[in-house]
C-alpha cells in the first residue's frame, strides 16, 4: 500500500478515516535510519494518582547538569514518557496486563496522549526546557523522545478480567474492534500510533525528535503474536520499537529479537529488595551481554538517607555497569520512580548531594564514552 508524503515544513491533511496509515510526515521522509538513544529517562506520568505536574522547571535537572565546578552540560539524550495505571480508586484503567484495574478502553488511550502533548506539560513542557538550556549551551543536537504504547488486553487465563467483552475497547470509523482476533489487536495500536504522530506534527517542536515507541507490557506471554505487526508497522517510518523487560525465573527476554524489538533493556530488579545481593547485578550484565541486550538503571524516592538510604544500592548499578564494560557497549534506561532525580537535584543533606552529582557524573561519562 502506497502512502502519502509531505512536502518539508508542511502538516498533511488528515484523511477521511482515522488511521494515519497513508500519512508520512516530514521528518518521516527524510529519516534514514533509526534515531540512536543514548540515555533515556522514564517519565511517568498522566494517571490521575501521580502528584507531580511535568512542567518546564520540573525538567530542567534532566535536560542539563551543572556540576560543583559550575560546569553545565547537557544531561539525558531521550525522554521515555509512559504510564501504567489511571485513576485512584474503584477500579483504575490499566494500559498492560498485570495490575489490578479494568483495561484501558480507546477512550483512556486518547486521553494519555493528549495528557503528553498538552500545552505546558510534558512533552512541550521539556521543548520549553530544552529551549531554555540551549541558549546557554548552544549544543545544536535535538533530543529524542520515545511514547509508550499501550497493550491491546485480552481476558485469559491468569488474568483479573475472565469475562471481558472482546469489543470492550472502542471503534475505529465506526466498527468495533474484537480483541479476540489479532488483526483487530494490531489494528488498535496502529490507531494509537497514528495520533501520537499526528499530536507530535501539531507541536512544531524544535528541539525533539519522536524517535520510537515502547511497549508498556513488561512480557510477552499475553501479546507475542502481534508484536510482528506492531513492529512492520513502525519500522517502515524508521521508528524504534523499545522494551523493557523485568527479571523473572521464566524468562521471555532472550527471544526479544524474534519477538521484533529493536532495542531491549533488561531490568535486573536490584534497588527495589535489600535481600537481593549484588551477583544480581553481575548476573544481569552477563545475560545483557550474552544476548545483546541494553541495560535498566533502577532506583526511586527510597534513595534518600532520611527515605530508604538506599543511596548505596544506586551506587552499586553504577559500579557494576563500570566493572562489566556496561558504559562502552550498552545503551542505558533509568527507572527513577516518579521523580526523584528532581528531587535530588533540590537536596539538602550532604551525602544526598554527593549523589546527585555522582550519578550525573555517571550519566554523563556514559554519554561521552558509549554516546561518541
């Protein structure tokens, strides 16, 4: 099937229907491979539980880092925007199989993309960021960003939802879509995929790239036999199809190449329990290596000395992914809970400060060393 392009600088029509299938966007047509991703921090944001709002202040510490010397650079090269769970009680919506909610319909899938691209939030909110710090950096490099994809759910076996409705989800152009067939699974994403880049065209953003998309279910057992198509669908506008995968005793992350991923990170699931010793992180940059995969750096709020004083166990990834020859040969994603990167941006006690710009030493060195 043919598709319409674009002229440079000009937005294209929308068609009759809602698929955006025989659009292809300016800076589609001109990309010539995928766009490389260095560091990427998760942004989670959008349920309706999350206190925080992703405005342009809240994101400065991500975008740059001025070290004690005074020194600024830029900081993270990609921005992973993502969501699991929205609302606060009852029932939440969930956007992967696995967390206690009802599935998310069409409905709450529109919503958590215009969440991302409301004015002054999120996305254009790290624009404005980014806008700010380049007029003192004059770095002249766009920095990428990478959407979360929803999961088509499907009742089943180990599922909370046995009874769901096949055409629970919603329409496209007025026919309801039956999850129970796979075409009409595969069809729902490429309905979300086409609004992301139709909102994305909208910004007119200057300083960001929509660079890929990630699938927010951390396996596969609930959605192998779509994830070819999904990934046909985005490869042929060169955009990445990213996972993150968590460490379990059964593991599906080994086939994340025949599963039709570009880039897969591997969580090694360290920082969260104390009991866990410190060969999981070894183990889990031997199994990076041994399949060609890049890595997850974990930690949350819990890193704070008078919060968790889990300080030591971030301090661990970075000497692992050091010792293990992690910083010259992978690409590396960081779980930060909601925000707490931020807040150890705005520490007061020492030994928090120390890790702050420990860390961002850290993110930095990786860029210069894997990034080059």
């Amino acid at each position: 099937m043919g598709f319409m392009a674009c002229s440079s600088g000009q937005t294209p029509l929308p068609n009759n229907g809602e698929s955006g299938e025989n659009i292809t966007y300016p800076w589609e047509a001109d990309r010539k491979s995928m766009l490389p991703v260095t560091d990427m921090v998760l942004i989670y944001g959008g349920g309706a539980h999350r206190n925080v709002t992703w405005n342009k202040d809240h994101f400065t510490p991500y975008v740059s880092y001025t070290d004690k010397t005074n020194h600024e650079q830029s900081l993270f090269d990609g921005f992973l925007f993502l969501e699991i769970t929205n609302g606060k009680s009852g029932a939440p919506r969930i956007f992967a199989t696995g967390y206690n909610g009802e599935p998310a319909r069409k409905t709450d899938w529109k919503a958590l993309a215009d969440y991302y691209f409301q004015s002054g939030i999120a996305i254009d909110a790290l624009e404005q960021s980014i806008a700010e710090a380049e007029q003192r950096l004059n770095t002249g490099r766009k920095k990428k960003i990478v959407v979360a994809l929803p999961e088509p759910i499907t009742a089943g076996p180990n599922t909370n939802y046995a009874e769901l409705p096949a055409d629970y989800w919603g329409e496209i152009d007025g026919v309801p879509l039956d999850f129970t067939r796979d075409s009409d699974r595969v069809m729902a994403c490429k309905w979300y995929i086409d609004y992301v880049r139709k909102r994305f065209s909208e910004g007119g953003f200057q300083h960001l790239e929509l660079a890929g998309f990630y699938w927010v279910a951390e396996e596969s057992l609930h959605t192998g036999s779509i994830l070819s198509g999904v990934a046909a669908y985005l490869n042929r506008w060169k955009y990445s199809f990213n996972w993150i995968p968590y460490w379990k005793e059964t593991p599906d992350y080994y086939e994340w190449k025949s599963l039709k991923f570009n880039y897969a990170y591997l969580q090694p699931n360290y920082f969260f329990n104390e009991t866990i010793p410190y060969s999981r992180l070894t183990d889990a940059c031997t199994v990076a290596r041994q399949y060609d995969m890049d890595m997850e750096l974990e930690f949350d709020e819990r890193v704070f000395v008078n919060n968790g004083n889990r300080g030591g166990r971030l301090r661990d990834y970075m000497q692992a992914f050091e010792a293990n020859n992690i910083l010259l040969t992978k690409r590396i994603a960081y779980y930060q809970g909601t925000d707490a990167l931020y807040q150890l941006s705005r520490a007061v006690n020492e030994q928090d400060i120390d890790l702050f710009h420990d860390f961002c030493a850290f993110v930095v060195t990786h860029q210069a060393v894997y990034g080059k």
